[in-house]
C-alpha cells in the first residue's frame, strides 16, 4: 500500500527513527506483554454483556499499533479461533519490529497495513468489532477526524478501546515541552534536542513542576531516547479532561464509555474511592451527582490521572449486567480466589469489613453483607449466581428460611461493586465460556 499525506510529517519522522515503545523481538520467546484494554475477558465484560465467544471469525483494529504490544497480545490470545487482527501503523520501522514479534512467536493471524489511520475508510479492510487505538489520537492534527474514521469501520455492535493523555496529570509536561521548545528555539536536529533534555533533567531545581511529580512519568527512565522524545520532544500532543472525553464521545457521538485506569479500574474516577475509609462531609452529595459530575471530581482531586483509558460502546447495555443469575462471576487480574476473600472477611470480625488493597492503594470500608463471605465461598469463575446462590442456600444457617436471588444479590451488592469498580471481580455468560 502506497502511504497517501494524511499524517503529520513531523510526527511520522519521529516514529521512524524511534519507535515507541522499543522492543526488541527476540525477547518475545521469554514473556508476553499484556496490554490493560486488550484483555478479552475484559473486552467481553465492558463491550459484549460478557455473551461474546471470540469464535465467530472476530476481527481486531489496532489502529496506530506502533511496535506490537497490542497487537501481539490480541494476536496471542486470539490464536487458533479463526479471528484476523489488523494493525495499521503510519510507522514502517515500527512495524517492523511488530512483525519480528509475531514472527518469533509463530503468529500467523495479523495482516499488516503501513498508512495512516485517518485513510481506514479508504482502504476497504472491512469492519471490526473490536478496535485499539491506544496514545495515538492525541498526536493527531485532528484527533475528531481520526475517531470518525475509527468509527466508519467498526461494526455497529463492535467496541473501542481508547488511551488519551489526562491534562491535569500531565500538568509538569507540558511545562516541560514548553521550556525544551524555548531553549531547542535554534535547532531542529532531533539528536541535539535529545542532549539538551537529558542536561536539562539533570539540573532541574526541586520547585520544577515535573521533578514534583516525577514519580507519575517513567517513560524516559524506562524507554531510553525513544520514552524521552515521546514524553517531553513530541511535536504533536495534547491532553484531556474527562468531561472533554464525555463531551466528544458521549454527547458527539452517542457512545457508552466505561473508564478503566490500568491497574486500577475505575476506581480512580469515584470520589469515595480515592478518599480513604472515613468519609468526608463533601462525599454523600458528590456522590448523588451524575456520575460525569463525580468522576471530574475525582480526576481533580487525584491529580495523578496522566492518561485516560476507556471503552466505548453503543450503550450501558454492552456491559455485562449484575442481577443476572445466568451470569458467571469470576476473579480477574490478580491470583485471588473467592475462597480467600470468604476466610479474610470471615476473619475480620469487623462490619464493615475494610479492604486495604495492596496493588491499588485504596482503603475502603464496604458492607460485606449477611449472606457476603458464603456467597464468595462458592465463586470459583466456573459456577453462575444460581448455583453460587443455590450452594449457599443449602448452607446448614440458612435452609430453613433460604434467601431468594433477589436478597443476594442485593446483599452481596457492595462487594461486587468494590470489586467490580477495580477491575477484579468480572462476569461472562456461559454461552460465551470456552
Ligand atoms: C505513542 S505510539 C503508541 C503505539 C501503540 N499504540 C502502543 O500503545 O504501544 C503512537 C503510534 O501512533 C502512530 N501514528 C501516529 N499518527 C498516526 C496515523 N495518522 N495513522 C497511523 N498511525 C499513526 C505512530 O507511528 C506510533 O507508532
């Protein structure tokens, strides 16, 4: 394919000569890299009401797929199903090592395209159900032009997976491209805009906004000269808010966004997650407010928001529904298991029990309920809320006046929602089971 104008000079040049991430192939045969939006147990929960199988010929975009890790991961875990994945990349030398990658690990399923992405509808690849797009709209001249021409090929059931920058947590940034723009004023040349960065990050004084809040950025520690372009050298770059995000998808386009910070969930976008047990007076009527109003509270009161990532879908039906009694709950992310969770709470003796969740740093006192620690007892990612609810109706304490679904799963709502809100209790729907 014959790469047409519709990018940005600079932008590509930048990506030719260092892509983003580096990776090197061969290390492909010694780990996978899993990338927080592509998990398809995730992608069937947020996007597909948790009924998709990932067997009736799926076909993935990954739409400025830079050196692979989506791809890859997509790819892998898609291997053998009769799935496609597409990666487009404006990037000849990234992908490059994106096919290196999925040589190394005996890939066959991904094709290939080098162009840019604002020319998909041009370029009669068909539609997809699922499309990544993950740090790539933000550097374009037109990041709305770029999600209309996401949008003319994906299936109108189909799903997005974005990333865009955050604004406020990228505040020290900006600044920082803002003084390497003043101070590089008189050359051009990449390799000495790369040596004046590196002395200016060494002598920065301790009042510089990025050395404040250097533990929320790494990508020049970990990415060499190719993080440290992309981070403070980026010629086309740009930030956002969360309402911004709501306002261009929701209101421009109709869609249904479920945030998911990575690691995180969208714990980092609720107030009362990020405010520790003991609620503030503020909390109640924060969190009576709709809920855009209560995660632009959050993002401010964080201030460590430096990306937003997110699905978006036709509407909250997309999401696998809780109540369902169909549904199968499982554990996802972190190698906890429903009978571990049943013995701390047991333990605790404390109502509220209080999650102090090691990997997310939230401290949360949540109602553990009557029926809580029974009904976790039994979720072992194979059994529906039927039987879950069936085995704990059967429990010695309760046959005698046993709760109806309707009872558990009122009860065991605030559990499944802590859990849910950080991305480690999920559902899938037995048809959809493999
Ligand atoms: C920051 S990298 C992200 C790569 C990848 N998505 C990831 O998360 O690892 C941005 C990528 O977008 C690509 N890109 C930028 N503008 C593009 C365009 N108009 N069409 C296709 N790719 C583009 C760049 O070449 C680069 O590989």
């Amino acid at each position: 394919m014959t790469l047409q104008n519709n990018y940005l000079h600079d932008v590509r040049e930048q990506y030719e000569h260092l892509p983003y991430p580096p990776r090197d192939p061969q290390d492909e045969s010694k780990r996978l890299i899993t990338t927080w939006l592509d998990d398809l147990p995730m992608i069937n929960h947020y996007c597909y009401a948790g009924r998709q199988s990932f067997r009736n010929g799926f076909r993935a975009l990954v739409a400025g797929g830079g050196t692979g890790d989506g791809t890859i991961y997509l790819a892998e875990q898609l291997r053998n199903t009769g799935a496609e994945i597409v990666h487009i990349d404006l990037s000849a030398a990234s992908i490059e090592i994106a096919q290196r990658r999925a040589q190394v690990r005996g890939l066959a399923n991904v094709r290939w395209l080098h162009g840019s992405l604002l020319d998909l509808p041009d370029l009669d690849v068909g539609e997809f159900d699922y499309i990544n797009c993950s740090g790539v709209l933000h550097h374009l001249a037109d990041p709305n032009a770029g999600l209309a021409a996401l949008l003319k090929v994906k299936k109108a059931s189909g799903a997005l997976g974005v990333m865009v920058y955050g604004q406020y947590g990228r505040t020290g940034i900006y600044q920082m491209q803002e003084l390497l723009r003043l101070i590089n004023r008189t050359t051009a040349e990449p390799a000495e805009k790369l040596a004046t960065a590196k002395e200016v990050l060494k002598t920065l004084p301790p009042s510089n906004w990025f050395r404040r809040g250097q533990d929320l950025h790494r990508d020049h520690l970990v990415f060499g000269d190719s993080g440290l372009y992309d981070l403070l050298l980026h010629s086309q770059d740009r930030a956002y808010t969360v309402e911004e995000i709501f306002r261009w998808f929701s209101d421009g386009y109709g869609l249904h966004l479920q945030f998911t910070d990575v690691g995180r969930g969208r714990s980092s976008y609720m107030p009362d997650m990020l405010v520790g047990p003991h609620s503030p007076g503020f909390l109640a009527d924060v969190c009576a407010r709709p809920l855009r109003e209560q995660y632009a509270v959050a993002e401010l009161l964080s201030g460590a928001l430096t990306m937003h990532s997110f699905f978006a879908t036709q509407s909250a039906a997309n999401v696998a529904p809780y109540g369902d009694a169909e549904q199968i709950p499982f554990f996802f992310h972190e190698p906890v298991t429903g009978p571990q969770l049943s013995a701390l709470i047991h333990k605790s003796k404390v109502a509220p029990f209080v999650f102090n969740h090691a990997h997310t740093g939230i401290t949360k006192a949540v109602d553990q309920g009557k029926f809580g620690k029974f009904i976790l007892k039994y979720i072992d990612g194979k059994r529906p809320f039927a039987d879950v609810f069936a085995l704990v109706r059967a429990e010695d304490q309760f046959k005698r006046s046993p709760p109806g679904d309707t009872e558990l799963f009122a009860d065991f709502q605030p559990l499944y929602d802590f859990l849910n809100a950080i991305d480690r209790l999920l559902l899938q729907h037995p048809s959809a089971a493999g």
